[in-house]
C-alpha cells in the first residue's frame, strides 16, 4: 500500500509502468536501456478512493489527467530505472496529496473601526491640501 495523506492510502497494483528510453546526456546507458519511466494511475477505476476523493482530485488535476482517464508522471532524472520508478510514485503520491488537500474557509471579519477613521482622515487631508493648491493658484481665463 502507498500512503498518500494519513488515512488514505492506494494499493501498489492500481499503478501501471512503462519503461522507455530516457532523453539527454548519459552515453551509452541513455542508447542501451530504458531508463525513463512512466507511472500510470488509473484514477476511474481505483479501488481505494471515495468518489469525493476522486471528483476533487479530477477537478485539480484535469490538465494531468488524459481522455483515457489515467494520470501520468514520468521520471528520467536518475540513472537506473529503479530509481526513476521510485522518482515517479513520489512525484505522484505528492500531486494526490496536494489534490486531496482541504483549504480552510475563510473567516469573514469586520473591517476596524480605527481604519477606517484613518482612511478618511486621510481622505480630508488630501481634500483639503488640493483646496489649499486652489486657492493659492487662481485660474487664468
């Protein structure tokens, strides 16, 4: 089982992955052996979420998630596949995990009633400043 938050866990063989061939420097290990891999999470039909879980990680992850319905993240930042697969499932473990995250509502409050006797004692001040410049200043004609 994969722990994705305290509670929510998803079981190892609900992922998929694909191994191919990585990109970029490396010698011949990049020309010889599939290095780069891919971690396929079938979030449809998972076993493991509720169907709340699933419509909220749907909803923020839907430019991660394909028509086929499967959420893919590739690694091909280290040498050997076996770290690359492990690279893959924590990358993906996080995305869920930030998906499932719950923001706290937000408490109105009462705007103070000091601010806003300074907003307009600032408001006269300027007010009165502009009719100082005008009277100083009479208009040509």
């Amino acid at each position: 089982m994969i722990e994705i938050k305290p509670g929510i866990e998803i079981a190892e063989d609900e992922l998929v992955f694909r191994a191919s061939r990585s990109s970029g420097p490396g010698g011949q290990n990049v020309n010889k052996l599939n290095t780069r891999v891919m971690a396929l999470f079938d979030l449809a039909n998972c076993r493991s979420l509720s169907d709340e879980q699933k419509e909220l990680i749907l909803k923020r992850l839907a430019k991660r998630v394909g028509k086929d319905g499967l959420i893919r993240v590739a690694s091909q930042r280290h040498r050997s596949q076996k770290a690359n697969r492990q690279a893959a499932t924590e990358r993906l473990v996080e995305l869920l995990a930030a998906a499932l995250e719950t923001k706290p509502k937000r408490k109105r409050t009462k705007k103070p009633r000091a601010a806003n006797q300074r907003r307009l004692e600032e408001k006269k001040r300027r007010s009165k400043l502009k009719q100082h410049r005008r009277k100083n200043f009479p208009a040509e004609d």
